[in-house]
C-alpha cells in the first residue's frame, strides 16, 4: 500500500466513530436523507462504522471491485431491508465520503507540496472505491426491488407483461 494512501487510512481508522458521529449530525439533519431523521443514532452510526472498516480493506486489494461487490451489497441489503429509499441510501455514501475527507483535511496531514501530490493520489482512489460503491448499491437494489416484484407478482398469481417489466417471465 502506498504511504500517502496509509496516512489517510490511519487517520479514518483511528477516527472512525468521531467522522461516523459527525456523519450522522448531517444525515439527521440533511433535508435529502429524511429516513435518517428518525433512524436510531446507534443505528445509523453502526452503519457507517461497519461501511468505513469495510471500505478502509478496499484501499489494499488485488480485486477491489469484487471485494467492493461484497461489501456494498451487504450496505445495500440492509439498506433497503431498514426501509431505506434508494437515493437517501446512496446520499448516505456520498455524505460518509465527503466526511472521511474532511475530517482527513481538518488534521491537516496532507501539509507539503509532496503531501498534496499524495492527497490527491489518495481521493482519486476513495473517489474510484465510492464509485464503485454508489453502482452496487444502485444494482442490488434493482436486483433486490425486481425480485420483490417477482415474489409479490406471483402471489398475486399474475402473468404476462406486468411481471416482463422487471425482469420476470416473458410473456407468452
């Protein structure tokens, strides 16, 4: 792993519940993430604790997609499972990354011209591990709401286009 990319990893590791505490005041308060306003501290800060350790292992992978695949389902399944709206859900991810990254700035530990350089090397990679992150969720929550679809379509016993329109059997 790069040294630039351990600096920034050491600081969210050793801060993890300050920036996750400092995650929920926005999400609690953030107009575009009502869901959030009611959702239990411990809870949402649970959330983001278990998603910045997952992510933190991102940075040293051979196979970050894959691995990305994993992690940002499981975020996803409870997501969606906790009732969750899917663009809260993804402005949720944008809001822990915004405040890895400020909480990073704030300790000013990208100082030199050199560290510059290396901070920008840095949010290139968290940018490219939360791309990453913002499509898993966004695919597994399409897988998740057309396999709902499916299971409510066939109990409900219909057929034909109406379940065709989210990937369920083509009509005959």
């Amino acid at each position: 792993m790069r040294p630039h990319a351990t600096k920034l990893i050491e600081i969210v590791e050793q801060n993890s519940r300050a920036i996750a505490q400092q995650w929920y005041k926005n999400v609690k308060i953030n107009p575009k993430t009502p869901v959030y306003h009611t959702l239990k501290e411990e809870k949402a800060i649970e959330q983001a604790l278990t998603f910045y350790s997952g992510f933190l292992k991102l940075f040293a992978t051979e196979k970050p997609f894959e691995d990305a695949y994993a992690l940002f389902s499981k975020y996803a399944d409870a997501s969606y499972r906790d009732g969750i709206p899917l663009p809260q859900a993804v402005y949720a991810l944008i809001l822990m990354r915004r405040h890895m990254w400020l909480f990073a700035e704030y300790q000013a530990i990208f100082e030199t011209a050199v560290d510059q350089r290396h901070a920008l090397e840095s949010q290139s990679r968290m940018i490219l591990m939360f791309d990453y992150a913002e499509f898993v969720v966004i695919d597994r929550y399409d897988e998740l709401m057309r396999k709902e679809c499916e299971d409510k379509c066939k109990a409900m016993k219909v057929r034909g286009p109406l379940l065709s329109l989210w990937g369920g059997e083509k009509p005959k």
